[in-house]
C-alpha cells in the first residue's frame, strides 16, 4: 500500500473515519464523518507523527520549525518533529501557542522554539473547516518574527465549499492568505481507497459520489 493508503485504513482501524448518515454542524449531511479526537494512545500518536512526516517529505517542504496552535496542534507538532527526524533525519524545532500570555517565570505567548526572523514554518493542523485557526495565527506568527510559513499541513482535505464560497477551505488559504495548505490524503484518495478494497465501504459509494457532486471542488 501507498502511504495515502496506509493512512486511510489507519484512519478506520482507529475509529476516526466513520462511514453512515451525519449531519455537520454546516447542516449538511454528510455519509462520511471525521473524528480525529479518537487517537488517543501513544501508538497512534507515533503513527500519526509518521503520516506527517511522510507528506512533508513526499512534498520537499522546507521548515525550520513545526507550529502546533493550540490545543489541538500541540500533540500533532511534537509528533510530527519526532518523526521527521526519525525517519527522513530532519531535525526541526517544534513551537506552540498559549490561549493566554504568560506573564510570569520566562513570559511569552509560545512554548518551544522562540520565532526568528527568516524562520520555515509549517503550521501543523488535523482538519480544515472554515479556516479560523489558520486566521488567528497567522497574526500571532508575524507579531512574533518576521517568519516564513512555507505550509500548513492537515490530515484529509474534503475538497467542498465553503458555506459562503464556491471554493474550499484549502483554496481560501492560498487565495486569502497565500499559505499553500497540504492533506495527506483527500477524499478523492478516499473514495479510490474504497473502490480498490483498501478498506470496506462500497455501499456508500454512490452516496459519497453525490455528496461530491453537490458540495465538491476539484483542483
């Protein structure tokens, strides 16, 4: 299996990619459901890191430093720059945020690495909805140092528009802020997982089909 691959079925194995009818909080509903707060242990934790860390590599993007925002981003990061380093030898930093600036002991709003000017940074995120958190860093990343963020990386894209936009979360980024947002896998790679027998679910093809057609953008 290809890496997409393998991060598909580790997906369903760990319960996060769920197949049936949900209704999102957009309203739509939807046959597939993304619950990334189901990896849990520090087996999937490592694992998770590698997938990371194989997009990054798969895609020769360049960083100094990994940015996890809090809260969700803080495991992510640190996972992410384990693995970067134990299986490409890659020896980033890590950083994350505080919701609140520390007014005591060293102070500062980030934790890890303290930003440079000139600094590679890639913003380390498990999803991408609207795009709020990418819009809250970002002035918190530049009020810091004058730093590069040469990507964001997530884990699945969903390729579907936005509620008040023909484009997706992903395309905003760019056209928006000019930050080029990376999956490891999209749900195109998804829907092929399932049609070649990576992992079960051919009775919801059809229904995964026409929810791309009515919420789906391609690029």
């Amino acid at each position: 299996m290809t890496y997409k691959e393998s991060f598909i079925k580790f997906m369903v194995d760990s319960g996060v990619l769920t197949f049936g009818e949900f209704t999102l909080k957009s309203g739509r509903k939807a046959p597939y459901f993304i619950n990334t707060g189901n990896y849990k242990t520090g087996a999937q934790l490592a694992k998770l890191g590698e997938f990371y860390a194989e997009c990054i590599h798969d895609n020769g993007i360049e960083a100094d430093v990994l940015f996890g925002p809090a809260y969700k981003g803080i495991p992510l990061s640190v996972s992410a720059c384990v693995a970067l380093f134990n299986k490409f030898g890659v020896d980033a930093s890590y950083c994350f945020d505080r919701k609140e600036v520390k007014d005591h002991g060293e102070g500062g709003m980030f934790v890890g690495k303290q930003l440079a000017d000139g600094d590679k940074v890639i913003i380390i995120e498990d999803v991408m909805t609207s795009g709020k958190a990418l819009r809250e860093v970002l002035p918190k990343l530049k009020g810091a140092a004058d730093v590069n963020i040469t990507a964001m990386v997530i884990t699945v894209d969903r390729m579907e528009k936005a509620l008040d936009s023909d484009l997706s979360a992903v395309q905003s980024a760019d056209k928006d802020f000019g930050v080029k947002v990376y999956s490891i896998v999209n749900i195109n790679d998804i829907i092929g997982a399932i049609e070649n027998g990576v992992i079960e679910g051919k009775q919801y093809l059809d229904a995964m089909k026409q929810y791309r057609s009515t919420y789906g953008v391609e690029y």
